[in-house]
C-alpha cells in the first residue's frame, strides 16, 4: 500500500542517492574551478577556455576515480527500488 509516508521516505532516500553520487564530481568541479580563479586573478589571465578545461578534466578524473563506487551506489538503489515494486 502506498502511503504518504512511504512516497515521501522513497523521495528523500532517491535526493540522497542523487546527492551522495553526484558529490565526488561536483567537489572536484568545486575546487579546481576555485584554484582556477585564484590563477586567474594572480595573473591577470581572463581566458574562458582556462575556466572550462580543467574543471571538464578534473570531472572526468573524479569519475575515473569514483566511478566503481557511484556505479555500486546506483545498483544498490535500483535494487532496494525494485524490490518494493511487488510491494506496492
């Protein structure tokens, strides 16, 4: 039976997962985009392409890095989801 508490239990926990696999990229994102600006205003450089390049290099090393880890996350969600599917 679907209750309201159920619905909203099930909404928290998929904001969670999102949260908790989406974290690793973002934080990588965060920080070279943050060493970047500081580099940028040492040096005076305003290039937008020195903005974006490292950030997309350090995303792709976060998913390289995390990417097992992210993979089991989402598995083991999707698993807990589709067993409560025949309970529904």
């Amino acid at each position: 039976m679907i209750t309201q508490g159920f619905i909203i239990a099930l909404a928290r926990e998929t904001l969670l997962t999102v949260i908790m696999v989406s974290a690793p990229m973002l934080g990588f994102g965060l920080v070279v985009g943050l060493a970047v600006s500081i580099f940028q205003t040492v040096t005076s450089i305003q290039d937008q392409t020195l903005s974006f390049v490292p950030k997309i290099l350090a995303v792709l090393l976060s998913m390289i890095l995390f990417g097992g880890w992210m993979i089991r996350t989402l598995m083991d969600f999707f698993i807990r989801l589709s067993n409560l599917l025949p309970t529904i």
